[in-house]
C-alpha cells in the first residue's frame, strides 16, 4: 500500500512516520503550515524544518501553507492535499483526539483514502518511555500549561525529566503526551534518521501573564552521523 504521512516535526507524527517506513511504502510527506496561532488542527511552531525530515529520507515533500482557521475549511483543504498526494492511505499521529480523528477521517474519507493512526489509544507512559528509550531527541518548542514552564523551552525531553513532571501535581499521564496543548514538541534525531538536526540559531518567545511561550528555531542545519565500522 501506497501512503503519505502527515508529519508537522513533532514527536507522534515522526514515531507514525517510523512505524509507516517499517510496513508501508511511503511516497511522500504532508506538511501543513498554518500562517494563523489558532489552528484547530495542526501543528504550528516550526513546522517549515520538517523539509530537512524530507530532504534526509529523500522523501517528496507536499508541503501546505494555509490562513484557514476554520476547521471546515481546514478539512476541505485536507482532501485536496490527499487527493494531490496519490497514496492509498494518510499515516497520522493521532493519539487520543477524537475531534482531530474525526477531521483527519472525514478528509481522508473525501479522498477516497484510508487513514491509520497508528498511535491511536496507546497507554501515555507507555508510549512515552517507548520514544526516549529508543533515542528519540525531542525538544520542548512551546508550553501552555501549569507545570510546563519557560525552562523547558528548548531542552530535551529524557526519561528523567519526563519522570520529574509526572510528579508534579496537577500533570496527569494525558498531559505527559501533549495532545490536549499542554506542549509541542519537535524532533532534532530518530533512529531512521541518517542524519541529525542541529539548532544553530534560537530564540524564545515567553508571555508572562499567560505562562506560555514558544522557543523559535531561526537556523537550523543538517549533520550527518557517522556510520558505526
């Protein structure tokens, strides 16, 4: 089966993506770039690097910019993007959202595609400490939620820093995935990923009165890895 997956940098669309290399035939990557801080579907903080993702996977890239920010809108413009793609079948990282499966379906549904959500109802901790025990290198680009604070712009997700914020009060399993916009995330290595993403230029974005912030990537490079002899 042919398919496209929808990949935004972050976290649950980069594991989708490996699990869709691991049984499919991938034929391209979708990525949505929203030009509106409201989106009710997608993914927004530096989403445009997800074309260093394509460019290390020699992956063709189906790259979208979109102002919508209704969701009927942003449903429509989904078909269109399917049906242009010419896969069988949209990969996406969809874990627990039912609102977002229920777009992403309808779109695919539209296009006359099937859509798989490979990560869809996975235990929290479970999948979590699947991610950082196989090397994911994921960092914190925004946080909007109690707990989550302007520290951890920018830095590395690991197993002890992930052990640390479930003990806080108040952070619920749920919440250690993100999905309900606690944070976003994005993913500088993988272990499919011949390559490495480095940040070379940054800058973070904080609201004081809100206690949410972004951290920016302004530059960022690739780095090859060196082949293990």
């Amino acid at each position: 089966m042919k398919v496209t997956c929808l990949v935004s940098g972050g976290k649950d669309s980069i594991f989708a993506l490996w699990c869709a290399l691991h049984q499919f035939e991938v034929i391209s990557i979708i990525n949505i770039r929203p030009n509106t801080s409201d989106s009710f579907l997608f993914h927004i903080p530096n989403t445009q690097y997800v074309s260093l993702i394509a460019k290390m996977l020699n992956l063709p890239l189906l790259e979208v910019k979109t102002d919508f920010s209704n969701v009927n809108e942003e449903t429509s413009m989904l078909t269109k993007t399917f049906i242009d793609s010419g896969a069988d079948a949209i990969i996406t990282g969809g874990i627990r959202s039912e609102f977002q499966r229920y777009r992403f379906n309808y779109a695919a549904f539209q296009a006359n595609m099937y859509c798989l959500n490979p990560l869809w109802r996975l235990s929290p901790r479970t999948y979590m400490e699947e991610l950082l025990s196989n090397n994911f290198h994921i960092i914190l680009v925004s946080v909007s939620a109690m707990g989550f604070g302007k520290d951890l712009l920018g830095e590395k997700l690991t197993l002890e820093r992930l052990g640390t914020l479930m003990s806080l009060k108040g952070i619920s399993e749920l919440a250690m995935t993100g999905e309900g916009g606690e944070y976003e995330s994005f993913v500088l290595d993988a272990p499919f990923f011949p390559s490495r993403i480095v940040v070379e230029e940054s800058r973070v974005h904080w609201n004081e009165y809100r206690e949410e912030g972004v951290y920016e990537i302004v530059k960022a490079v690739l780095e090859p890895k060196r082949s293990r002899t």
